[in-house]
C-alpha cells in the first residue's frame, strides 16, 4: 500500500490503483466522460484532470497511478476551470437536440452540464451537420451526438475482437466512423449492439420499430401477439428505477396486455422447445459420428461473426433456430391451426435484450410459413418507452401471468439468459434422456458465472462429455482459434455474442459508467435470472406441459421430419 492525501484527507491505498479508484475508496467524485472501467482507460477527454502538487500539468485521474506520498486537489480552482472549459468545448459543437434524443434523461454528457453547473455556454462552435447512417436493420448511427469518448471503439476492438468502428482523422476533423466510410450496414458488423450501451450519449441507438407496433396493435384485421425473452424480465425494471437485478415478470406480462396485445406469450417456452430438438440434435451427433463440437444457434450476433469469421465452423452450428423464431414459427403453424387465424392475420412481436435480433427476424431463412416468423423485434429499452407512451404506471401493476395456451415454461428456458445457461437446460434434460433417470440436483455450477471461457466435463452413465462456453465475441474467437489449432476438443459449446450473455445484451437498459464501471450488471442480472429458475415448479425442459403436448399433437418427437421444418435452419457458408 502507499500514503496518499486527496483534498487533506489522509488515506492509505493499494499501489496499483489509479487516482480516479483512490478517490472513490474515499467517496470523493471526479467526474469522468470516456471512463468505462477495463473498456476504456485512455484518459482522452480531460473531464477527471485533477491537480497534483509538484507536477507541472493536471493530470488524468483516471489513468494517473496513486504513488506514495502523493498530493491531490480534485477541487481547486484550476481544476474547475480546466473541467468547465473542457466541457463547454465538447459543448460548444455537439448537436444539443436534447428534447428529441433517445437519451434525454438518461445521457452522461447532461448528467455532466448539469453536475458542473453549466448555465451559459462560452464558446460558439461551428456545428457539424453529417447524414445519420441508418441503413442497418439494428443500429443508428449519429455522428452530430458523437463526442469521440471511443467507448464504441474499445468495446467493438478489445471485447468484441470486431474492429468495425475506428476513429479517423485527427484534431477538428477527427470521427468515429467504419472504413471508407461505409455505412454499419456494409461492413462485418455482427448488430450486437455492445457499442450502443457504452455510448455515453445518443450517438449510437438501435432502429426504432415502436412505430410499426403501433400501427399493427390499431390494425383491426390483425391479431397482435408478442413473446418475451428470459432476460427482458430481470432489467426492465431499471427503466422504471427500480435496482439493479429486479425481476418483473408479472408487472412486463400486465403492461403488455394493457398495450393491447391479444396474447402475451413467453420465449421461454420456446426455449424449452429448443433444448428437446438441440438434447436430440446432439445425441444423434454423438451416436452417429456427426459434426462436433455442436455449437448453440440462438445469439444472431455470435451467427453473423461467424459467418463473416469462422465460416469452417458453420456446419457445427446446431440447426435449430433461435428460440423466439422458434416460437414465430410455432405461433404460424400450430397455434394458427389451432385457433383457426391465418398466419397472414398474424403479427408476431418479440421483445429481446438484443439488437441483432432485429437482423435475425429479417433473415430468409426464418420463414417458416411463407411470412416471417417474427414480424417486429423491439428491445427491452424500446418496450419501455412504449409503456411510458402509453401511459402506464409500471411500477404499481398487479402481477400478470402469461397467456394461455402457449403460457408455461421451465427454470431451464429461464436460465438462458445468463451465459452458460442453455448448457445448463441442455445438460439438465440430456443427463436425463441418456440415463434414464430423474436428477433433483439440477444444477451445474460450472458453467455459471462470468469467467470468459468456462469447461466442464460432465460424465453421464458411460458417456462422458466435454463442453465449454464462451460469452463476449472476443471468448468466442479465443475458443475457436484453440478448437482450430487441435488444441482443444469439445463435444458441445454454448456462444453468446454479448459478455454475460443476454442479460447484458445490447437492447437492455443503459446504465452510465458511474453504475456501470463499479457494479457488474451481468452478475446482478443473472442472479436475478437464477432466482427466478428456483422459484418455478418446473426446472427441466422435457417436464413442461406445454412442449409434450406440442409433440403429442402436432410434431410427433423431437427431430422429426415436421419439426424440422418448422423449428429447423440451416446458415449455408
Ligand atoms: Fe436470449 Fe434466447 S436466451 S438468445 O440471450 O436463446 O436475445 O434473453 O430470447 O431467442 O430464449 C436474447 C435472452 C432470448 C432466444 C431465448
Ligand atoms: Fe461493433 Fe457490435 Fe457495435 Fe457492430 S454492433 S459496431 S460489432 S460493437
């Protein structure tokens, strides 16, 4: 440890810390703007300059190391001005449209001018007016909101192993953009939308689809259903300012059925559907000597890296389709026979934790019935800003329960919202289907938790299997170069394209780096998710209802012929 002073406050730190930690141990706060702890620590925007007795220049608290006997002033009147300048300089030529920015209320850079008592600005910059790119099905790029933090940069390099989004030019001239620049649209972008929940500001938001909602909930000849994915439920509530790892289950189905949607359905169910025919997909792999490792299809944004990186491993790909396109391709089949509606009349909405499944739900390939599986994807942030529209009072809702017949799902399909949790429901049902056994212990601590690559070898009867998971695009790379390289061998990998998996994914609720840099969100989340599994009655995929009844009276087994056109796809190289 070494003896520091901050503001006359004696105080006894760990040597590796920055200023910017030090000051925190103390609850003293120096304002940050292109800080995001272990993403971005390149001190570029100067908003955390401190004063440092003895040195000649302010200096970054937030990548200046504490050493001993270390003197600090994070108030003094140098300091103040330097921050006051630095901001009102960023100020000075961003496009202030503050009333009609997605991040109204929720934006670092007007936490900032609010925070440094910003009342008037000093300097008249010229105002850049360059074209939005808009022309990817998931992400809006606007580089007028742009404040060059390279938060995006950093998580898209670094995290992500993507490097689509680079900053350019340098002084007055300098912007993030992609190469040439092209439009996000255009590049190997895999839509995971990890850079719009970095970004600071409003200069990265996901394609607005609330309006096609909209439109069809009004549209008396259609009948309006929606479906939520495992993760929505444990980060919507933040939206509503509700802590971090609340589970809203019953308040999201309640406010979705003021919204007017004819059935709120669950993903989840889907999901459990998805762990019979991948259970079944891999048994037969492993029995008949075919492609392994099996890797998980659900993460669009881990299919669209793979396609533009690892097209060798396309045919390791499970064939099964996502579990809300699944259920897409379920509601237009089944329950269409069902009910007697024409899968014409039918509009399906998915509310995901995801960017990229907007993309995913545009794919040829995902059109079961001759109509899309899935009509419209919004996000977890865009469903709250219709509750809000709507004029809902959230947080006093009455607990709803999902509709009927389609409305029962397990503790296996919940957990896939936290990486690791589709191994997890997979090994659940698959111990079982081999053993012929039934197991009250379900859990496999093994592959919880956010180690980037976890393994597990998992010994049922005679067989023994080996299997790993990988969240954050950046581990899926890692895991695959070491498969490639024969350094590795798998029988069953699980990948999510977002770090923690969808409970971190890119269309849920942004928290600013003062939350986000010192509270692990996908750890608080998925213990959420964790809690909901033990509350269920029933916790494996092969016990819910539901799915054996789908079987009984429509698909026959898992893997069948019917069940392969429906709940089946294939990404061709
Ligand atoms: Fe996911 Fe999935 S778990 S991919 O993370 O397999 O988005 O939540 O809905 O489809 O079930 C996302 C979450 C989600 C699918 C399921
Ligand atoms: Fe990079 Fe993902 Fe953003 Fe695309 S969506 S630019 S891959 S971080």
């Amino acid at each position: 440890t070494v003896n520091i002073t901050i503001d006359g406050k004696k105080l006894q730190v760990e040597k590796d810390m920055t200023i910017l930690e030090a000051a925190r141990r103390a609850n003293i706060k120096i304002p940050t703007l292109c800080f995001l702890k272990d993403i971005n620590e390149i001190g570029a925007c100067r908003m955390c300059v401190v004063e440092i007795k003895g040195a000649r220049a302010l200096q970054a608290a937030c990548v200046y190391p504490v050493a001993e006997g270390l003197e600090i002033y994070t108030q003094s009147p140098n300091v103040r001005e330097a921050r006051r300048v630095t901001l009102e300089l960023i100020l000075s030529n961003h496009d202030k449209k503050c009333l009609t920015c997605v991040r109204n209320r929720n934006c670092e850079l007007q936490t900032l001018s609010e925070e440094l008592n910003i009342s008037q600005l000093r300097f008249e910059g010229q105002s850049t007016n360059l074209p939005l790119d808009n022309f990817s099905p998931s992400i809006v790029r606007d580089p007028n909101k742009c404040i060059l933090c390279r938060r995006c940069v950093s998580v898209c390099k670094d995290v992500q192993t993507v490097s689509v989004i680079s900053a350019t030019e340098r002084g007055f001239k300098s912007a993030i953009s992609c190469a040439f620049d092209k439009s996000l649209a255009d590049v190997p972008c895999t839509m995971c939308g990890q850079c719009i929940s970095v970004c600071p500001v409003g200069a990265l938001r996901e394609k607005d689809d609330t309006d096609r909602v909209w439109e069809a909930l009004a549209n008396p000849d259609l009948h309006v259903v929606v479906q939520t994915a495992p993760a929505v439920r444990v980060a919507l509530g933040e939206e509503f300012g509700l802590p971090i790892g609340s589970r809203v289950t019953g308040k999201m189905v309640s406010a979705l059925s003021r919204l007017g949607f004819a059935k709120v359905f669950d993903t989840d169910t889907a999901a459990d559907l998805t762990i019979m025919e991948e259970g079944t997909e891999l048994l037969n792999r492993l029995k008949n000597g075919g492609r392994l490792p099996v890797i998980t299809s659900c993460s669009p944004g881990w299919i669209k890296f793979c396609e533009h990186n690892y097209p060798e491993f396309l045919d390791n790909l499970s064939s099964c389709k996502s579990p809300h396109e699944m259920f897409g391709a379920v509601l237009k089949s089944y329950y269409a026979e069902k009910t007697g509606i024409e899968p014409s009349k039918l509009f399906v909405v998915s509310i995901m934790p995801c960017t990229a499944k907007k993309f995913e739900a545009q794919r040829p390939e995902l059109s079961a019935s001759g109509f899309a599986d899935v009509d419209v994807v919004l996000t977890t942030r865009e469903l709250a800003k219709m509750i809000k529209e709507a004029g809902i009072d959230f947080n006093n809702l009455e607990d709803g329960r999902f509709d009927d017949p389609m409305g029962e799902a397990t503790g296996a399909a919940v957990i896939f919202g936290a990486t690791g949790g589709v191994m997890e429901a997979a090994l659940r049902t698959v111990a079982e289907i081999v053993s012929g056994k039934s197991f009250d212990n379900v859990k496999y601590e093994a592959v919880r938790g956010i180690e980037g690559i976890k393994e597990a070898t998992v010994e049922i009867g005679d067989m023994r299997l080996k299997a790993a998971v990988a969240h954050g695009l950046g581990n899926a790379r890692k895991l695959l170069d070491s498969i490639k390289a024969g350094e590795a061998k798998y029988d069953f990998v699980e990948i999510m394209a977002c770090p923690g998996g969808c409970v971190n994914g890119g269309g849920q609720p942004i928290q600013p780096s003062s939350v986000r840099s010192w509270t692990d969100l996908r750890s608080e989340r998925a213990k959420a998710i964790y809690e909901e599994d033990e509350s269920l009655t029933f916790r494996k995929s092969h016990d819910n209802p539901i799915v054996k009844e789908m079987y009984e009276k429509y698909f026959g087994e898992p893997g069948s012929h019917k069940a392969h056109k429906v709940l089946h796809t294939h990404y061709a190289p």
